[in-house]
C-alpha cells in the first residue's frame, strides 16, 4: 500500500493526505495525538477552548500546539469551538472541509472533570460534563459524518474510560458520560461500516490534568500520555477495527469487550423472583459466555432458547 493513500509503507502508519480534526488537542493526550499525526503525514485541526480541567476559563493552547506542529515542517491550523455548541462545531468542521476538501480521521477527546459524590453533586456539573464529553462527541460526529459517508471514508475515536465501563467513587457524570460514548460507538459502527467509517473507542489511563493530583511521582511517570498514542492513531488508521474499545496505559494495550453469560432457561411455569434467586449463581456463571454483534443477535439467541426449548 503508498504511503500516499495514508497506509502502512516503509516508514509504518501514515497519514499523508488525510485531514483530521482532534479535540481537546491543547494539552495531554490530545495535544500527542494531535503532534504524532501530524508527524505521520496529517493535517490536523487542533481544537481547545483552552479552558481548566474543569471547563472554566480560556487560554491559547490550541495556537501553541499549532506553533509546535508547524515548527516541525506539519500543517495545522487552530480552532477554538465549543463541541458543545452545534453551530460553532458546523463552522469548524465547514473551515477544515473548505481548507483541505476532505476529513478522514476525527479523535474525540475532549472533557473536563467536576467530580463529587453523587449525593453532593449539582445536577449542574453533571449535565456540564455529560455535554461535554457526550453531547460533544456526538455534535462532532454528526457534523462530519455526511463527509465520511460521501468520501465512503472515515476513522471516529471516541474516548471511553474505566470509570465509565467498570466505575470510580465520585465520578457519575464523568461515568455516565463515558459509558454512554461505547454505546454510541456501538450504534455508529453498525451505521458506518458500510461506507468505510470505522468507529472506535480508546479507553486511557495517563497521567494529564485530570489525574496529576491523585497519583504520586512514579506512577506518573509510568502513565506518561503518550504511551497511548500508539493505541489511538492505530484505531484511526487504514487499517484500523471497528468497534473495538482499547485499553491503553502504562505500556499495557488491552482489547475490552462486552459479554454475556450463557445464561438459564425458565421454563414458564417458573418464571418466579424465587426461581431467579435460586438459579442466580448459574445465571451469573461466566463459564459460558458469548460476546454479541449487535442487540438483535442477542434478541435471535433467546428466541431460539425458546423455541428449542418448545421443541
């Protein structure tokens, strides 16, 4: 495959020729992502509102990282959208198709963080982050996606977390937010798939603004952001999967995957709370698991239990 068409070739993945449009690129993982793909052959839309981890306030991050790619000999331009804002994300994405005619890759990273325990939280830090992190992939996304499917072309990431698929103590809006990104993966894969859109998630743990005060000096060090950025540039490359979630941290890459057990079969005449708890360590058993395709494949699987069953 030419290093041209954006492939693997002699130098390992490459962009050259892509346009990508990366969130929350000021600082962190974004700011990696945005470098190494510019590195790779990209042009990158650098978007930050360049606000605190908490959403509040603004700086010029996005035009520092623009300075830092173009000092290196890449293209990139700066933008300063609120993904959370339709019109502002439509006037980005309208620059970066009208700049450079195409947008294959989109990384959506950007977030903030109020956490609290859900009995103290506002409800208003917890529809600020949903926004963010939810609502605003989902608004970028849905702008670029007419040019995906016309183009028969397109890499998404979206960025889950472990707080979200597995849970952390204070962190429900941030959770919520981030399991609802692997549901919208799910969907869009299935949407995508058939006009060449991959759609993938990455699930980090690194040591960025939203961790620098939770984890002492060693573990820092070995959650350094870009040792995720391996994970993420593949997911958003030609070669890419789709629907896959990926682990990244500490030199660890990890798939995740959502199962189910095999599950038990109550006859009709026993289909009783009672029955269920006498049967729950069955029901539970991970023994027998099955990972599934899409919510219908789950749907034929219990139907034809049925029918089985009825002979």
């Amino acid at each position: 495959m030419s290093i041209q068409s954006g492939g693997i070739g002699p130098d390992g993945i490459r962009f050259d020729g892509r346009v990508a449009i990366v969130t929350g690129a000021g600082n962190g993982l974004g700011r990696g992502y945005a470098l190494e793909l510019a590195a790779r052959g990209a042009k990158v839309v650098v978007n930050d509102l360049g606000g605190g981890r908490d959403g509040r306030g603004a700086s010029d991050a996005a035009e520092t990282v623009v300075a830092e790619i173009r000092g290196r000999g890449g293209e990139a331009v700066a933008d300063g959208a609120n993904v959370t804002d339709p019109a502002q994300v439509a006037a980005m994405v309208e620059r970066a198709h009208g700049l450079w005619g195409c947008i294959d890759v989109l990384i959506n990273n950007a977030g903030i963080l109020r956490d609290k325990s859900f009995a103290k939280m506002e409800l208003e830090d917890f529809r600020s982050v949903v926004d963010v992190h939810l609502l605003g992939a989902a608004n970028v996304t849905h702008a670029v996606w007419p040019i995906m499917r016309a183009q028969n072309y397109g890499r998404v990431l979206m960025t889950t977390s472990t707080s979200g698929v597995y849970g952390n103590f204070g962190q429900s809006n941030y959770g919520a937010a981030k399991a609802g990104l692997v549901g919208l993966m799910n969907v869009l894969h299935l949407e995508g798939i058939r006009n060449g859109i991959h759609v993938n998630a990455v699930a980090p743990t690194a040591a960025t603004r939203m961790t620098s005060d939770i984890l002492d000096e060693t573990a820092l060090a070995r959650l350094n952001p870009d040792f995720v950025t391996p994970a993420a540039l593949f997911l958003v490359s030609e070669q890419a999967p789709s629907r896959t979630v990926m682990l990244a941290g500490a030199g660890t890459y990890a798939r995740l995957a959502i199962v189910e057990s095999d599950g038990v079969f109550l006859p009709e005449g026993e289909r009783t709370p009672e029955a269920v708890a006498a049967r729950f360590a069955e029901i539970a058993s991970l023994d027998r698991q099955h990972e599934i395709d899409a919510g219908l494949t789950h749907v034929d699987r219990i139907l034809k239990r049925a029918a089985d069953a009825a002979g």
